[in-house]
C-alpha cells in the first residue's frame, strides 16, 4: 500500500534529526512577543509607579491611565502575537507574574499617600519592578 520504499535506519534517523531542528528553530524565536510584553509591563508598571509617587492630582490620574494603557497594549501584543512558546515558558511565565505582582505590590505601598513627596519609596519601587522584569525577560531571552 505504501508508496514510497521504506527508509534505511540511517535514513530515518537523518530524518528524525531534521524533524528536531525544524521544531527547535520553530520555537527558538517564539518567546519574544512574550519578552516583549514582560519588558513593557515592567517599564509601564516601573514608569507609572515612579511618576505615581511624585505627582497628585490630574498628574497621578495621566500617569496611572497611561501606565494603564501601555499595560493593555502589552497583552493585547502578547495575544496576537505569542502564539507559540518555547519549551518550559507556560510553567516560567506565572512566576514571571507572581514575582511582578509582589514587586508592583510592594512598590505601590511604597507610594500609596505619598501626594508626590515620596522620593526615595517611588525610585525604590520603580527600581524593583524594573529589576525583576528585567531579570525574567533576560531568564527568557537565555531559555
């Protein structure tokens, strides 16, 4: 019935090594969009938290809706466009968000009543969140 003669052992594994490197170059790249969207998050988030604890009034409210908008525009990127992962990235991306969860957590208390005279909460803030998405991004850049 079949066809085509039937590979050698030799053949077969020449064509089992192609099949694995087609399917590792297939996800080597897949992660950016993710990547992408962790780094975003993390300057939306870093960036809005900073400006959050050093204004008040019409200035906090600009600041949290355009943090709020780059934050949508980072997962709205990642939907569209991270449709494949690499090999483990469904079982690192929640700890990604845990830990800039806890990090946005701990930077919005920092800033919480401050009324823009917060200085040093504000930076500390900003400079935890950028560093733990900073260091999720490069821990997926390097998978």
């Amino acid at each position: 019935m079949n066809a085509q003669p039937t590979p050698t052992p030799e053949e077969a594994r020449i064509m089992l090594d192609r099949v694995g490197q087609l399917g590792a170059g297939a996800t080597a790249g897949a992660s950016w969009p993710h990547i992408a969207t962790l780094l975003t998050l993390g300057a939306a988030t870093s960036m809005g938290t900073l400006a959050m604890g050093l204004t008040t009034g019409a200035g906090y409210v600009i600041a949290t809706i355009a943090m709020c908008v780059w934050v949508l525009a980072s997962i709205i990127f990642m939907v569209v466009f991270g449709r494949s992962t690499r090999l483990g990235f469904k079982k690192r991306w929640p700890a990604y968000m845990v830990a800039w969860g806890v990090a946005y957590v701990i930077a919005i208390l920092l800033v919480s009543g401050s009324n823009g005279q917060n200085i040093v909460g504000a930076v500390v803030g900003a400079v935890l969140i950028a560093v733990v998405t900073v260091a999720g991004a490069v821990i997926e850049a390097r998978s």
